[in-house]
C-alpha cells in the first residue's frame, strides 16, 4: 500500500469515527435552563430575543440555556425545556394589560 492510500484509509476513518462519536456525546447532555451567566448561553433564546450562542444578557435568565451532562441541571438548580417554557408563558401572561372588558369603569364618569 503505497503513502497516498494509507493517508486517505486514515483520514476516512478519523472522519467516520467523528461522525459517529458526535451523536453519541450529545445523546449524554441535556439543555439545561436558568443556569446560564450572560454571555454564556449555548444557542436561541426561548423569548426568541436572539438565535445564537453567547447573546444572553443576563444572569440565569429563565429562557437561556447551556448543554449539562445528562442527570446534572436539577442538582444545578435548573430547569427543563417544559419547565422553562410554562415559566416564560406565566411571565408572559402576568405582564399582559387586562382587555378593556375586564377594567373597572367608573359609573360616575
């Protein structure tokens, strides 16, 4: 086997041990919410505020997120997806002005 086709059966195979490997390294992480300093979240927002990693603003936001080790958020006191997103959707509801409906009217007006 000359140099060239040993280089190429080398470099094939580092690149098929990569591709396999990756898979399996994120199947042994989670998303975990809540724990993330600002600029350190690992990708989008829940609020949808920005889409990429390290754009948090603020400290353990509820909507950002970092990868953990799977087993490990709770013990950081953080949050699942689900968690995150009913916390996010009360906050979003609580700040919403009541309708004009459910105002009180002064009948003396």
């Amino acid at each position: 086997m000359n140099q060239r086709a040993l280089i190429s059966c080398a470099a094939a195979s580092l690149m098929s041990l990569a591709m396999v490997a990756g898979p399996a390294a994120a199947a042994e992480k989670e998303k975990c919410f809540g724990i993330a300093k600002a600029g350190q979240n690992d990708c989008a927002s829940l609020s949808g505020s920005h889409s990429c990693a390290g754009q948090s603003k603020v400290d353990m936001d509820k909507g950002e997120w970092k990868y953990v080790a799977k087993g490990t958020c709770k013990d950081m006191k953080g949050l699942s997806m689900d968690e995150a997103k009913a916390m996010v959707k009360r906050a979003e509801q609580a700040t919403v002005l009541p309708t004009r409906s459910a105002r009180h009217v002064d009948p003396s007006l």
